[in-house]
C-alpha cells in the first residue's frame, strides 16, 4: 500500500474478482485458439 490507508475489503475483492476473471478469459481464448488450430 502506497497511501497508508487501507484499501476497503470490498474493493479488494472486486480487485482480485476481476483479475481472475480476466486470468479465466485469456485462458478459455487461448485453449480454444489451440483446438481450432488442430483442425
């Protein structure tokens, strides 16, 4: 932390949901870019 006020827990759920949200997406393009690839 930068500031040193604490970041509310809500917000740093939300951080760690879109982030891993985004983790999920990139793989999903990833593996089906590779399946189409094999056909």
């Amino acid at each position: 932390k930068i500031t040193g006020k604490k970041v509310p827990l809500k917000y740093e759920q939300f951080a760690h949901t879109i982030g891993f949200a985004l983790l999920m997406i990139l793989f999903v393009v990833v593996t089906v870019r590779d399946v189409l690839g094999l056909f």
